[in-house]
C-alpha cells in the first residue's frame, strides 16, 4: 500500500484509531518504560493494572499495534519452538510513539477536554440567562465553578478567542446577577 499523497491522510485517520484503545495506549507506555516485553508479560501487567484480559485478547491488540507499524515482534528468541506466549514486543520508532502520545495527550485530549468544558458552560450559561431570580442561585454556583475550571491554567490556554470572550462576558453576567 502505497502511502503518498491522499490516501496517506486517509489512512493516518485510520491510523489514529490505534490510540482509541486504552487497553493498546496502556501498552505504549508500558513498553516505552522497559524496551520489550513478552505477550504473557504484557498481559500479566495489564491485569495488575486492573484491566484482566485473555492472552489472544491481549494478541489482538499487538496485531492492531504491529499493523500501525508501533510495535514489531521476534518469535522464537527465547524459545526453540514458536510459542505466541514468548513472542518478544519492540516498540518500532520509540521517539515517534513518545512524541505521538505526548501530542495526544497534551495538543488533542486537552483541546477537546476544554471544549467539553466549555460546552457545559455555555448550557449553564444560557439557562441562569433565562431563569427568574429565585432558582438562580443553584444554577449561578455551577456556572461560578466552571467559569473557574475554564480559566484555570491547565484549561485556558485550549480555549479559543471566541469562547474567552465569551468567558469574560459571563463573568461579567454573574456580577449583575
């Protein structure tokens, strides 16, 4: 399969899908802190970690990992004969799986976590607008606290100009109120 041009983006999409696991995400870190692991060892961690899966549960998510081209495995290197159990885990490009889950998390989740956020605001925002003075006051301590989420500093910098204007001018609501 060729990767140039606009199936390459078509399949970086698909490509993504990888990271919508946290079973597989769970196993990238695991295998950035030691450089290889076995299947049993990779699973015998997963459940420590509260996640019990079957070994071939466990396998399907090394073929999704492998066929994203993040991991790469050796038969046999402990093992005379083939033994799934013994195969050996590699991440493949460990730079690149460092930096892909640390954009991730930082440039992708926080983003779409602050919208979310925003988004709550906004729906609280609208209803304490709407409502008479008397109901206000519970609606009007939930909006106090998510403005406050909104504009604390893990948050504010994900938020667009638009939604922090919008934030000063429901800061600015709430004092009239």
């Amino acid at each position: 399969m060729s990767l140039s041009g606009s199936k390459s983006r078509e399949g970086g999409w698909q490509l993504l899908g990888v990271f919508q696991s946290e079973v597989r995400v769970e196993i990238l870190k695991m295998l950035l802190k030691l450089e290889f692991r076995s299947l049993s060892e990779i699973a015998q961690s997963l459940e420590e970690r509260g996640r019990r899966m079957t070994l071939s549960g466990v396998l399907k998510h090394m073929k999704e990992l492998e066929k994203a081209g993040l991991v790469r495995s050796e038969t046999g290197i402990f093992s005379e004969t083939p033994d799934a159990r013994k195969t050996i885990y590699f991440l493949e490009g460990r730079e690149r799986v460092e930096q892909v889950l640390r954009h991730l998390e930082i440039d992708v989740i926080e983003r779409l976590r602050a919208g979310m956020v925003f988004d709550e605001t906004a729906k609280i925002a609208r209803r304490v607008q709407g409502i008479s003075r008397p109901s206000v006051q519970d609606e009007k301590a939930q909006l106090e606290s998510l403005l406050a989420e909104c504009a604390s500093e893990e948050m504010y910098p994900y938020l667009t100009e638009d939604e922090k204007k919008k934030l000063a001018l429901w800061k600015l609501m709430l004092s009239a109120l």
